[in-house]
C-alpha cells in the first residue's frame, strides 16, 4: 500500500484539495470552472507573496466564477 501525503490548504472555514479539485466550505463543496479553480490554488498557496490588489483581482474572479458555476 502506498503512503499518500495529502495537502489540503485551510482558511478560515474553507478547505481547498488541489489534488482532488475540490473547494469545501462547512463540508459543503463550492463549484468552480477549471481555470477559476487554478487560480484559487496559486492564490491560496502564494498569498503572502502577491500584493493586496492581485489578492483582490484574484479573488473577484474566483466569486464570478463560483456563482456562474453553481
């Protein structure tokens, strides 16, 4: 049996699984197109790296996203 590492990036409330491509929040999944997905990701794992207006941008359009999804 393999050992698997799973990297699941947490805030707040959120839960984000790359591998799985899967956004949780309350346990409840959030809908997401690919590419907003993508971003989500570099977003969440690079966030303190990127300036509060890329943060902003970033996050804007993941919401669009997520509600055209749903």
């Amino acid at each position: 049996m393999d050992n698997v590492v799973k990297h699941l990036l947490v805030f707040g409330s959120f839960r984000l699984d790359p591998e799985q491509r899967l956004l949780l929040r309350d346990q409840q999944p959030i809908p997401f197109s690919p590419k907003a997905f993508e971003l989500l990701v570099v977003l969440v794992q690079r966030s303190g790296e990127l300036d509060s207006s890329t943060m902003e941008s970033g996050q804007r359009i993941c919401m669009r996203s997520s509600f055209r999804a749903s």
